[in-house]
C-alpha cells in the first residue's frame, strides 16, 4: 500500500517536472487523438460491427475503432456508455433551398435552412431533393450549400427553375437534359442526382428527360412520381423507364399504387428492387401512411433508405425529423442496426459517396451519439393516424469532421462548479466546434 502510493507521487513528480520542462502543449502532443468515444455500442453496417467499441478521432478523421483504447492518448473522452454510436445520419430527401424570398416555393419559403434541422437529429449529410434546376443551381450554392455546416449535396431538378411551383414545375419546354447533365458535370460529387417530381400531365418526357440527364452525368434519378395518370403507369416506370440505381422516393404513399385494392404490395415492385431500382421513404408532409407502411413492412418490401422530405409542410407534422421516422421502422418491427444500415451505409451508396455512411479508419469523423429511450411513444402520418411505439432514438451528440456540432446534456462539457470561478471558454478547437476557447493570447 505504502509503496504504491510512494510510486504514485513519484509518477506525479515526474509528470510535474515533464510539464514544467517541456510545457503543456507538448505535454498534449503526445496524445494522439484529440477525441475518444469510450464504450458506446458502435453501429456500423459497412463494417459489420454492432458491439461495443472505442472510436478514436484525430485531424477530423476516425483513426481507430477498437475494443479498448487508452484514454491518456486523448485530449478529449467522452463516456459513451449506455449509448450507440453510428456514422453520421445521411438524409437523402431534404428541402433547403431557402432565403430567396419567393412564396409558395420550395426554390424560397418552403425550404428550411439545414443547420437548424440535422444536427440536432443526428444528420451530418442531407441530399436536396430538386429545389433547384440549372438556372438557380448556383444560386442555391452560394445562398446555403456553401454556408451550410451541414454537408448538403443535391439533386438538380430536370425543370431549369427547379421546384418554383404550379406553372414553372409544369413546364415541359424548361425540361431539358443537357443544360441539365452540363450543370451537373460541373459540380460532380456535390449533384448527385436528377431529380423529377410533381408532375401532373400524362407525358412520359420529365422522367425520359430526367434519366437522359442521368445517364449523361453518370448520377442516378430520383422519382417523386406526381400525379397518378392511367398514361404512365407505375409499373412501367420502376420495371422500363428507370435504370438499376434510379430511386422511386414516396414508397409508402399509397398515391400512385404502391398498394393493391387487396392490400398487397404492387408485384412491380418487387420486380423493380430485383432489376436494381432503389426505394427511398421521403416521407414528408403527404408521403406515408400507416396502412400503406405496415402491410408493406409485414411483407418484407423495407426501404432500401429512410429519409425526411424535410420542408416547412412536414417539419411540425407527422414527419418532424430524421430520428422520428427512424422510430417509426423500429415501431414496425426493423432491427436498430437495420434501421442506421437504411439512414448512412445505404444511401451512402446510392448517392455514390462511399467515403460516407460508415466508420472505417481514414474516413471522416461524422459521428452521432444515440440514446434509444424506452416508453410509451406515439408516431403519426400524414392524414394524422398514430401508431404506438415503445422506443425513441435521441440524439446525444453530434461530431462533423471530428468536432463536436451539437451535444444535448452537455456530456463533452465540464461541470461549472468545478471549473475556476472566474472560467471563460471550456472548450479546445481540436474537438469543439460549439464553444470552442480561443488560442490563448500573451497578457496585454
Ligand atoms: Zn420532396
């Protein structure tokens, strides 16, 4: 006893007489990584792991993702016991193309900025589903994506004004595909895809002229399918018209005949997720139902990715955030590792950024701090049926590239009580990019 204390205060002694030799900042250079996640269940699909893990970060990037890492190696641990820990949540069906100013368009007022919506909700990557075509592309580059600390990637919508509304949406002459595929050309990995949607006519040309946009840029379609015209079938849309890759969005609308009369899923469907196409939730303000969603999910026709349709319509409906729809796939049945494989892996790779959606050292530090709370929990849709559930994920924390974006109970943060009495900024720019300190600055 006595001599395990003597060796202690020797250990002290030295680390004492390291500090005021070598000064604190070298000191923290020994440490290798400036973030440690200790404990938490880790989730990540593309690896296989669901299991306890230690995940270290260091530069921005996941270093290592292990069973036990040594703490003194890191500036910043975070007990994540008790929690789950996955990638950072990819939304593939987001409207953020705010701030210009125009009404009743999702080009403008019916977008919402994306920094007020993801990271609270554990999201760290959101796909623009189509708010801007070629004409205003760049705009909504300069106006939100380049300002965003959100990673926002986008669909460019096959009508040049983008989703501007009625008359601008119906407007096969500004449907073209090569001003289209050229815009996407220019920015390749931040539009990810073509986006047709709200198209009311009988014509085949916006889904035609979206996938030859597609097919000239090398990214998928994605389909909001409009209104349900007898000239253009789904059927013939997910088993001809689309390519393996392409994405039908709204799957458990029930609009377009997702559903039988006799409460099956659609055989073309099926026949479609076999060809190669991709089926994406979108759930928004007008895009699932519970008695589309549950026969569906009985059936074994799951989503290949969940995603919000986030806009002002479903932002305070039954859709609320990216979490909330998750819960609802836990409420039907789905595994939570199932449910995070469809909310980063999957689409992930539909968008074709498989530096996303996963763990794996080297990769970017977009990380997310789970809690799965247990109660008596309601979900609702979109004519406002509830389904009851008993699980809801929350978000602890959220980490953009390595650095702590949101962080709901303070688990990074110091307790104040504990601090000097007169303490400025407890955070250091190496982890923190809530409230990070400044460099320290010599005294005036
Ligand atoms: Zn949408």
């Amino acid at each position: 006893m006595l001599m395990s204390r003597l060796s202690i205060m020797k250990q002290r002694t030295f680390v004492m007489m390291f500090i005021a030799l070598f000064g604190m900042s070298d000191v923290r250079a020994q440490q290798k990584y400036d973030l440690l996640l200790k404990g938490g269940h880790v989730i990540d699909p593309r690896n296989k792991i669901s299991a306890v893990r230690d995940v270290a970060i260091a530069n921005g990037k996941v270093v290592a993702v292990a069973a036990s890492i040594n703490p003194g190696e890191a500036v910043k641990v975070v007990d994540a016991s008790g929690y789950y820990v996955t990638p950072g949540l990819i939304d593939i069906h987001v409207h953020v193309f705010a701030g210009t100013g125009e009404r009743g368009s999702y080009a403008g007022d019916n977008s919402v900025y994306p920094d007020g919506f993801t990271f609270r909700a554990g999201v760290t990557t959101v796909a623009d589903a189509g708010c801007a075509g070629w004409r205003n592309f760049e705009d909504f580059k300069q106006r939100v994506i380049d300002r965003a600390r959100t990673r926002v990637l986008a669909f460019i919508n096959i009508v040049g004004n983008g989703m501007r509304g009625g008359t601008f949406e119906q407007d096969l002459t500004d449907m073209e595909a090569k001003p289209t595929a050229d815009m996407a050309l220019r920015y390749p990995g931040l539009i990810i895809g073509v986006k047709t949607a709200h198209y009311a006519g009988p014509e085949w040309a916006p889904v035609e002229r979206a996938v030859e946009a597609g097919t000239a840029a090398k990214i998928p379609v994605m389909v909001d399918f409009g209104t349900n015209r007898p000239e253009r079938p789904l059927a013939e849309l997910v088993t001809r018209k689309l390519r393996p890759g392409d994405i039908y969005t709204h799957v458990y609308s029930g609009l377009r005949n997702e559903q039988l009369e006799s409460g099956e899923v659609n055989p073309a469907l099926w026949e479609a997720r076999k060809r190669g196409v991709i089926f994406d939730v979108g759930h928004g303000g007008g895009s699932f139902l519970w008695r589309i969603a549950v026969p569906a999910m009985k059936a074994g026709f799951v989503p290949d990715s969940i995603s919000t349709d986030l806009h002002i319509g479903s932002m305070n409906a039954g859709m609320k955030d990216m979490l909330n729809v998750m819960d609802k796939f836990l409420a039907m049945g789905m595994s939570l590792d199932d449910v995070i494989l469809r909310s980063t892996w999957n689409p992930a790779r539909e968008i074709k950024h498989e530096e996303l959606g996963h763990l794996s050292p080297g990769a970017e530090a977009d990380l997310v701090v789970l809690k799965l709370e247990k109660g008596n929990f309601g979900f609702v849709d979109m004519y406002g049926a509830r389904l009851r559930g008993t699980q809801k994920l929350t978000c602890e924390l959220t980490l953009r590239a390595g650095k702590v974006v949101y962080d709901l109970n303070g688990i990074t943060r110091p307790d104040w009580d504990k601090l000097p009495r007169d303490y400025r900024q407890t955070g250091d720019t190496r982890w923190d990019a809530v409230t990070p300190a400044r460099p320290a600055r010599s005294p005036r």
